[in-house]
C-alpha cells in the first residue's frame, strides 16, 4: 500500500470525518496565512465569503467527549486580525472538503478566542512579509502587485485579470514563488558566502541554514517546498558540473517531497516542476552550447533556460489545458533577463524593509519597471492564436 493511500485513509477515517455535519469546539494552531476568499455553491448549501486558513487541530470537542486529535483542518471565520502561528479556540460544524489535504472543512460560529499569539519567530516573519506587502500594495503598479509574489510567494494583491492574463500568456509559473525564483535567491547566497569564507563546506552550511529560513519566511506550502528541492536540484547541478550527480540529486528530491507529501503525486504544479528541473539540467545546457554559435552567452543562456522548460512542459500543459499559447515561448524569452534581477532587487527590498526602509524604497523602485514588463508582455497574449 501506498504511502499516499496511508495518509489517504488516515484522513477520510478520522474521527472528524466520521463527524461530518456535527457541531464541535476544537482548539487548534493556524498553519498558513489566513486569506480572503468569495461566497461559492458548496453541494446544496451557500458557503460564504471570509478568511480561510489551514490549521491543526490539538484538542477536539465532539457531542460533550473531548479528544486529543493531531489533523490538518481547513478552517472559515468571518474573523480577522489572525496571524500564522496562533493557537485559537472556536466552536462551529464540520462539512465534508474536497481538498485532499485535510479532513473537513471547519466553519466557525461566533468569535475566535486566541489561546496564545504566534511565537517570536513567527511574528518576526509575519512583521516581515506584511511590511514588505504594504511597501507593494502603496504602489499603484500591476507590476508592483506581482513582486511579492515572485520573491515571497504573496499573491494577495494580484488581481484576477491579470493571474488569467499571466496564465494564458504561458508566464504563470511568475505569479508566485517557484524553484527558478529559489535557485536564483540561492545562487545569490551562495555568492555572497564568498566573501565570508573560501571553502565550500562552510558555503554550503550557510546556504542550507538560508534555505530553512527563507522556507518558513515564504511559508512551507506544499509548492514551495517543490519549488525549494527543485531549487537545491539546480544548485547542486550548476556546482557539481556532472550530470550522474544532477540525476542522482533530482531522483532523491523526488522521491523525498513524495515521502513528505505524497499528494503531490497528483498536483501537475509537481509533475511541471519536474519537468522543468529536469529540462534545465540536461536539455538547457545542448540548447545554450549550440545558440552560443550565434549569440552572446548571457543571452545564449537566457534562450537555452526559457526554450528547455517551454519544450519539457508543453505536452503536459496541451494534456492539461487543451491550448497553449502560440507566443508563450517568445514571451517566455521575453521575460526571462527580467526575473532574476527582480528577485534580487526584491529579497533586498525585502530584507531591508525594517532596518533600512529608505533603502529598501529605493530596490523596490528598481524592480517595479521590469515587474511592468513582464505585465505588458501577459497583456500580449491576445495576439497570438
């Protein structure tokens, strides 16, 4: 039996699920960030609009029998004002979910009480993303809406139309925080480590501890952590120079996200990334030594990293969708000398928001004209069969 199927009956079989349409109390952690979401037809009933987070319960309350349960929940309120980290305390019903990562969908009834704030460190990181999210949403820029999705993974300012302009123009994987957007964060740690110290052990160590915290600081969703293997994957690639090793690396990352989340063996998010690492490690490298022929090498490589990944996962996204976007790979090569100087300039920006928040104006202001563009070029898509 598969390790997904374990998980799998785990959650269908919990105690809540066997309590679905019940009313429970239950005092729980919150484990993502609690977003807006809209009224939707859920079966026969309304569901309406609110903040919807994922969290995991501690203690369950059930027809007067109190139990201590460990399982991830996806939670409604009408609530605000809740923060990652917390522990909270609700009373509501449970209704069945589709999302196959929790077991029930909780909606609360009246007021959360807060049993305990978020820890320091998670305030720390909360402080962090909401200066860098206000310094965005100050800006009157799409373009400024899409950085903190590039560097921190926070899409809340991204607007609908342009998500859909940036899907049907193929630059979709922009939107949000990728492994592309880890390697090249990474890449620049690994630079800077240079400076500290010569030797790669060392490096190496300061890199991974970067890693771990830029993992909590962008949220250990389950694509990010994708993003974050896919990353290392590239890493290991470009400093190894040997394919065996690249190969080796990206079978164990593989295998390592589907031990720790074995549902990514049905998101395509996964099966893209896999595609797209796999085709930046052996196709990039043939495509750039032959268009250095003709081309500069910085942009022999830009070609090689957009054409390798558009080729890998084309087919898949045929399979997917039913269309592709004749331009997506004009757009894609379009786009790509941005993307890495915005992903520096906005981890700086980021990372400077709170000792030095002139300073971090000043990056954010460098990156929001090639956050533009790569919103003209989705705006574009309607040029193109």
């Amino acid at each position: 039996m598969s390790i997904y199927s374990l998980r799998d009956i785990a959650l269908e079989r919990s105690l809540l699920a066997r309590a679905v349409g019940k009313s429970i109390s239950i005092s729980a952690v919150i484990t993502s960030d609690p977003h807006l979401t809209q009224s939707r037809v859920v079966g026969s009933r309304i569901l309406e609009g609110g903040n919807s987070f994922l969290a995991r319960t501690k203690v369950v309350s059930i027809d007067g029998k109190v139990h201590r349960l460990r399982i991830p929940i996806r939670v409604m309120t009408k609530q605000a004002n809740l923060s990652k980290g917390a522990q909270f305390e609700a009373s509501g019903r449970i209704i069945k979910s589709k999302e196959r990562r929790v077991a029930v969908l909780f909606i609360i009834k009246g007021e959360v009480q807060i049993l305990s704030p978020p820890s320091r460190f998670d305030s720390h990181l909360n402080t962090i993303r909401d200066q860098f999210t206000s310094l965005a949403k100050s800006r009157k820029s799409k373009g400024a809406t899409l950085i903190p999705g590039i560097v921190i993974g926070d899409t809340r300012l991204e607007s609908s139309e342009l998500i859909d302009d940036m899907r049907r123009s193929g630059l979709a994987h922009l939107t949000a925080v990728s492994g592309a957007n880890f390697a090249i964060v990474t890449a620049f740690i690994l630079w800077l480590t240079r400076w500290i110290t010569r030797r790669k052990v060392f490096r190496g160590v300061i890199t991974f501890l970067f890693i771990i915290y830029f993992l909590e600081l962008v949220r250990p969703s389950a694509s990010v952590l994708r993003a974050a293997a896919m990353a290392i994957v590239i890493i290991v690639a470009r400093m190894s120079g040997s394919r065996s090793i690249s190969a080796a690396s990206l079978a164990m990352a593989i295998i390592g996200v589907l031990i720790l989340d074995p549902f990514q063996g049905f998101d395509p998010g996964f099966a893209l990334s896999v595609l797209a690492t796999s085709a930046l490690i052996f196709l990039a490298p043939v495509i750039q030594k032959y268009l250095e022929r003709f081309l500069i090498s910085l942009l022999a490589e830009a070609i090689s990293v957009s054409a390798s990944a558009t080729l890998a996962c084309t087919p898949y996204l045929i399979f997917l969708a039913g269309e592709i976007s004749l331009g997506s790979v004009f757009l894609n090569v379009a786009a790509a000398p941005v993307v890495a100087p915005i992903t520096i300039l906005g981890f700086l920006s980021m990372a400077l928001c709170s000792p030095l928040p002139n300073l971090s104006q000043f990056f954010f202001t460098l990156s929001e004209p090639m956050a533009n563009w790569i919103v003209h070029l989705s705006s574009l898509h309607s040029h193109f069969p």
